[in-house]
C-alpha cells in the first residue's frame, strides 16, 4: 500500500509547474544567501577582535561557504530535475 503512496507522490512531483520550481529554488536559495552573509560578518567581527586570528578566521571562513554554496547548487539540480528542462 505504502509502495502505491510512494509512486503516486512521485509521478506527481514529476510533473510540477516550471514556474512552482522557480520559486521554490527562488525560495531554497535565500537561505544560503543569508548564511554567506552571516558567515563573513561573523569572520569579520572576530577579526575585529583579535586580528592574529585572520587567518585561522579566513579557512574556517572559506570552508563553511563552501558548504553554505552546495545548498544552493542541490537546489539548482533539484529544480532543473522540477521543471523537466
């Protein structure tokens, strides 16, 4: 029965609007902007404070973006997968 639930959902997000996955990625890829920009205020205050740890600072930094961009790419895939293009 849970099988039969499972396809049907599937078939259904399978032929969602183009335009409703414009959105949600539009939607998906305001969190990532918002932790791009928290994550250099926060390297940024703390170079303030202790300036011998720019470097320190700057890997973490670069890092954690990297991992806050591939929330965005997967949400790019995910919509080009949505829209059927």
């Amino acid at each position: 029965m849970s099988n039969i639930v499972l396809a049907q959902a599937a078939e259904a997000a399978s032929n969602i609007n183009p335009g409703l996955a414009a959105i949600g990625y539009g939607l998906g890829a305001i969190g990532p902007g918002i932790g791009v920009g928290l994550i250099f205020a926060a390297v940024i205050n703390g170079t303030a404070r202790q300036p011998e740890a720019q470097g320190k600072l700057q890997g973490i930094a670069f890092s954690t973006f990297v991992l806050t961009e591939v929330l965005a790419l997967i949400g790019i895939v995910i919509y080009f997968l949505a829209s059927g293009a």
